[in-house]
C-alpha cells in the first residue's frame, strides 16, 4: 500500500510513502502523527487504520482544513501505543 504525505507547497506533488517505512516509524515512537494528502483515497486510509488497529494501536484520523476551499485540507492521522 502507497500512501501521499501531505504537500509542503501548493506546486509540489505530494512524497509517496510505502507502508513498511510507516510501521517502521510508528515502531520506533510510542506516538506519532502523520500528515497525508488529499489525493490518497479515504478506502487505503481505512485500511492504514484496520492495519494497526489489528497490532493493537490506537488510531485517529481527522480532515484538516487549511484553506477557505472545500478542497484546502489534508488527512491528520494519530497513531499511539
């Protein structure tokens, strides 16, 4: 599964990201929040969410809004110990 952090600027392309470098980050902190794109499709988020839900994680997803646009926001993603 590939996943798109979010963007750092509005003419960029977002930076995809595979799921082994993911859980090797959420190893290493007992918490950690992640910023994914837009584009990414709400079906692979949900299945990030049963991924470590099934490891005994916590997992909380939010829309982050960053712009008077209905389409200015990203994904916030909170996975904990």
């Amino acid at each position: 599964m590939d996943l798109k952090f979010a963007r750092t600027d509005v003419t960029d392309k977002p930076k995809k990201v595979d799921l082994a470098k993911i859980e090797a980050a959420v190893e290493k902190d007992d918490s950690i929040i992640f910023y994914f794109d837009k584009d990414n499709s709400h079906k692979d988020l949900l299945a990030l969410q049963d991924h470590f839900e099934a490891k005994g994680k916590s997992f909380y997803m939010s829309e982050v809004k960053f712009g008077m646009s209905d389409n200015d926001y990203m994904y916030q993603v909170h996975i904990m110990s």
